[in-house]
C-alpha cells in the first residue's frame, strides 16, 4: 500500500511536468506539501484550487490517506524529492 502511494505520487508529478502540461509546475510544490505534510482538511482546501471532479477529488483523498500512513521522515523526503523534480530542468 505504501508503495502504491508513493508510484501514485510519481505518476502525478512526472504527467504535470511533461512539456504538455509545464504550467502546472508552478502550483505543484504547494499541492505536494499539502499531500504529505498537511491534515486532510487542508489538503481538501488546498485541492480546491485546482477544480477536480468528484473521482479526481475523491483519488486524492485516497493518496493523501495512504501517504499519511508513511513515517514522518520518509513523507518529508518525498516532498523534498518531488520538490527538487519540479525545480529541475525535467519542468523547464
């Protein structure tokens, strides 16, 4: 289940930095912090902000559920992982 969440998560930010969709990069990192540091009422709001339907929506939840069962330490080293992914030329 824990590698279930974090290739979930690997797919998401390698789809969002294609050069199809780079304009998303910018907004990722917050959404990123949010799925692996935040309580699950602020990730809702942080979701929000982007408009997904009710199964995209309901997706995310399931991840962020699944994220929070990781240890602290390795949810930190995640997000500084795909942080440092959409700060690189991989987004340009």
């Amino acid at each position: 289940v824990k590698l279930l969440a974090v290739t979930l998560t690997l797919v998401t930010l390698a789809l969002c930095c294609s050069s199809a969709s780079a304009k998303i990069c910018p907004s990722f990192p917050q959404i990123l912090e949010s799925l692996f540091r935040h309580t699950l009422p602020r990730f809702e709001t942080v979701l929000e902000n982007v408009s997904p339907n009710w199964d995209m929506r309901n997706a995310a939840i399931e991840l962020q559920k699944l994220a929070d069962t990781l240890p602290e330490k390795t949810r930190g080293d995640i997000f500084r992982l795909m942080e440092k992914v959409v700060q690189s030329s991989m987004c340009d």
